[in-house]
C-alpha cells in the first residue's frame, strides 16, 4: 500500500462544546512524513458548531449539509471529498484520543495493512471502562461475535469509530448506508471481499447519553439487521 497522505474525516453533528479541541488535538498531531489532511463534514448543525466551524474554512476543508442525514452519509460525503491514500474516521466527540491516530497508522505501514480497526476491547484497561453503561458495552461485544461468525473475521470491536481503510478498497466498495449502520455495512462489505481487518489497541473514555451520545437502542437492532442483510444479499 503506497501511503503518501492520511485523510481524516470528521462527521459533525451539534458539537460545539467539543469541535474545537478536537481539532486543536489533529491539528497538533505529527505524522511524521505522512502529509495529513482534515476533512470536515457538518451534518445539518442546529447549535453553534456551524458558526465555530466558519473559523476554520482557510486551514482545512469543509462541506456543509443543508440538513442532518446522518453519521453514514457525512462520512461518505467526506470520502467523496478527499485526497489521501488512506482515510480514517474522528469522531467529533472526546471520546476517541487521536494520538491513537498515530498507533494504528504507523501498524498500517509496518504490516502493510490496507484496513486497520482502533479496537476499544484489546486493553483491559477498556475493558473496565465500557461504553456509556454496559448494554453499550455488551452491544458492541455481540456485534463482534455476530459479524465473526456471519464472515469468518476474527475482531473485536466491530463498531469502533477508528476505522482506516486505504483508497483502493474503498473504491471497491458501494457504500450506501445514512446512519450508524454504516460502521456494520463497511465492515461487511470489506469482509465479503476477502480483505483482512486488522486491530490495534486504542484509549477510550465514553461519554454518557446527558453529554450527548447519541446511539440509541434502535441503531444496535439496525446494525444487527445490516450485518445480516450484507452477508446473504448478493
């Protein structure tokens, strides 16, 4: 995997409190020789985040939905929009430290890897620090385990937000999912191909649903569905 660029798509969506340190946080994070570029997707902002977000159109790029789609369709919209060999997903939250960033990348380049997942279930550490409560952190486990046995993959922790995948598999794939399911319907359509996931162990501090989360029960039911549907749809 030829990797000159790295390209980091942020979904945004009503992150005021939040956007401008983690944009202060990629800003500041070294690469090394691997240009990086930030591509910012505001998914229909009702609360200040639009406003910060005008602050920032000189120094990285930024698209703009007229209104909220959803997570699944700002993240393909900022594929569509970027340049780098290799993309990976920051959420706008606090939840995911991008110096993890760094880590995964630099797994990608020894291994020549052309998917890599940022695995919250690696380190014990996490394992004491589920997500937001523990239906969140067993969802995320049955998850893993369905998709494993669905695909024959062996993660685990098939719905982290930390996923770098290279250009060329992307292109392989036809992504059509406007929601969270998009994290389930990527990770289908990349084992369908026969294309190994790897894993590296990332931090985590989840944020709870009073701080904003907003995964609901419904999106775990979705995702489930979307794992299934992808492994028997042809």
């Amino acid at each position: 995997m030829g990797l000159k660029k790295l390209s980091i798509i942020i979904p945004v969506y009503n992150e005021e409190n939040t956007i401008k340190m983690i944009l202060s946080k990629l800003e500041a994070l070294d690469l090394g020789i691997i240009e990086k570029e930030i591509v910012i997707v505001d998914d229909g902002s009702r609360d200040g985040t639009r406003e910060i977000l005008k602050g920032y159109e000189q120094k990285h790029r930024i698209i703009y939905h007229q209104k909220n789609f959803g997570k699944g369709a700002a993240v393909r919209t900022g594929y569509r929009h970027a340049l780098g060999d290799c993309l990976i997903i920051q959420d706008a939250d606090l939840e995911y430290e991008p110096e993890d960033i760094k880590i995964i990348l630099e797994y990608a380049l020894k291994n020549n890897a052309d998917v890599v997942y940022g695995s919250r279930r690696l380190e014990s550490a996490n394992k004491k620090n589920p997500a937001a409560g523990w239906h969140y952190y067993w969802g995320g486990v049955f998850l893993s385990v369905l998709a494993n046995l669905l695909y024959g993959t062996k993660i685990t922790d098939e719905p982290t937000g930390y996923k770098m995948v290279s250009r060329d598999v992307l292109a392989r794939i036809d992504l059509v999912a406007n929601g969270f399911e998009f994290c389930p319907e990527i990770t289908a359509k990349i084992a369908r191909l026969g294309i190994q996931i790897h894993e590296v162990p990332i931090s985590y501090k989840p944020r709870s649903k009073n701080e904003g989360k907003k995964i609901k029960l419904k999106d775990g039911l979705i995702a489930i569905w979307t794992l299934i549907k992808y492994r028997f749809k042809k």
